[in-house]
C-alpha cells in the first residue's frame, strides 16, 4: 500500500538531503503544488546544497515521480500542502515547518514532519535503524538544525524502534 501525502519544499529538500526521498517512492506518492515547484526552482540558483537537493527533486517532478498539480491562487506552499490534501484526499501532509505544524496539528490530525517518512521506511524494512538514524543525523547536520522540535520527534520515533 502507498500512501498518498501533499509535501512541502522544506521536507523535500530534508528527504532529498537524507538519502531516502528516492527510496521513500515505493511507500508514498507525493503531491506538491505550484508555490512548491517555483520555490524548488528558485533554490536550483543558489549554488549550494538546497540547490542540488532541489535539482534533484525537480527532475523527480520533471519525470512524474512526484506528481505536480497546478494551482493558480498564489499562497505559501504550507497552506498549498493543506489544500491538496483536502481536495485530493491524502493521508497526510509532510512539513518541515515547525511554526505550521503546530497551528495547523491543532485542527488537522495527518500532519507529519519528513522524519515520519524514515519511520515508515524502517517498519517496511526498508532500512535498519542504524540507517534510519544515520539519515536523521544527515539531515540535522546538513541543515544545521540543533535541538528543536523536528529533533525531539526524530529521538521519540527513534526510540520507539
């Protein structure tokens, strides 16, 4: 069974960063909106490694392994990402955005940070929990995220394991 999630750019990019968005394909059909491809398009310009992480995921768009729906009403992807759920009935949305998944867990009870991605992969044995680990760790480090409230979900999931 596939799950089918609306995903912003920052837990793309936190995917991409980790090794498993690729791997992550098999388990999870994302949808990402416009506001979400023209972010992942402006970060292509910096020279930096959001901006490989996002050539990556827009060629993962490019050949339809990451659905594209557009959407004409300009928004911030976050709100973009509750808009897709609802309308194409997704099990969740995936967000790197502390600050929006707070307010938004409040009224809408599907919403996951990107390290929720990596648990699944670990309980379809996709990868050891060394792996998972040393993926969670990736991201923090390349993303420069110390404790926060992303890390306090990775170490609760972790030790669930």
């Amino acid at each position: 069974m596939k799950f089918k999630a609306s995903i912003d750019t920052g837990a793309l990019i936190s995917l991409q960063l980790s090794g498993l968005l690729e791997n992550s394909l098999k388990y999870f059909s994302f949808i990402v909106g416009s506001s979400i491809k023209r972010e992942l398009e402006q970060f292509v310009y910096e020279k930096d490694i959001l901006g490989l992480a996002s050539v990556k995921i827009l060629e993962l768009i490019g050949n339809n392994q990451i659905q594209h729906i557009k959407i004409i009403k300009e928004r911030k992807g976050e709100d973009e990402a509750v808009e897709i759920m609802e309308k194409y009935k997704c099990d969740y949305v995936i967000s790197d955005d502390i600050g929006f998944v707070k307010k938004k867990s409040k009224i809408i009870n599907n919403i996951r940070f990107s390290v929720f991605v990596i648990f699944i992969l670990f309980y379809a044995k996709e990868i050891s929990k060394t792996d998972a680990q040393e993926s969670i760790n990736k991201i923090f480090e390349l993303r420069s995220w110390s404790d926060n409230l992303i890390t306090l979900y990775a170490k609760e999931l972790l030790n669930v394991m």
